[in-house]
C-alpha cells in the first residue's frame, strides 16, 4: 500500500512539472534513504499499535477464545505450559535444528 500511494505521487508530481527533479528518485542520497526507512519504521509501528490497542479494547466478556484453546488441547494440540512437554520440545532434535540451534 505504502510503494502504491508514493509511486502514485511520484507519477503525479511529475506530470505537475518535469524541470524539478525529485531527490529520492536519484538515490544514493544517504540522508533521504534514512528519512524513508525512518518513516516506513514510523508508519509500521503506528500501524501496530493501532491493531494491538484495538485487539486490548476489545470486548472483555467475550470468552470464545478459551474456547477454542480448550478445543486445540482437546484435538492433541501440545500445551506449552505444562512443565513435561516443554522439557520433551526443548530435547527434541527437529524442533532445535528447525530453530537453527544444532
């Protein structure tokens, strides 16, 4: 969403006027560079603190996802709270090389 709307204002900006070179289109400018990653950076955590403030506030009476966990460990789903199985995932051998441990 973010390249679609600054390619869009790039496109409108030059059909405004040719003769004025736009700075970020030339690259290599260090400090423009920084200022965009600076801003994309910005842009994401306003983004997810929007979503995490929304997911908080949201309705506090709505138990359905106890729900659905009891229903995972019901199906076989491993719990990673219990104290057994969590020492069975950290001796397992495809779950450690999987994280890029051994």
């Amino acid at each position: 969403m973010f390249k679609k709307l600054a390619l869009r204002l790039r496109k409108e900006n030059k059909a405004v006027n040719e003769n004025i070179s736009c700075p970020i289109e030339k690259g290599g400018n260090e400090f423009m560079d920084g200022l965009t990653k600076k801003a994309v950076k910005l842009y994401e955590k306003e983004c997810d603190i929007k979503n995490f403030s929304k997911l908080v506030l949201s309705n506090p009476e709505n138990t359905d996802h106890n729900e659905m966990v009891k229903e995972l460990f019901d199906d076989g789903v491993t719990d990673p709270f219990i104290d057994e199985k969590l020492s069975m995932l950290a001796d397992n051998k495809r779950f450690l090389n999987d994280l890029g441990l051994l």
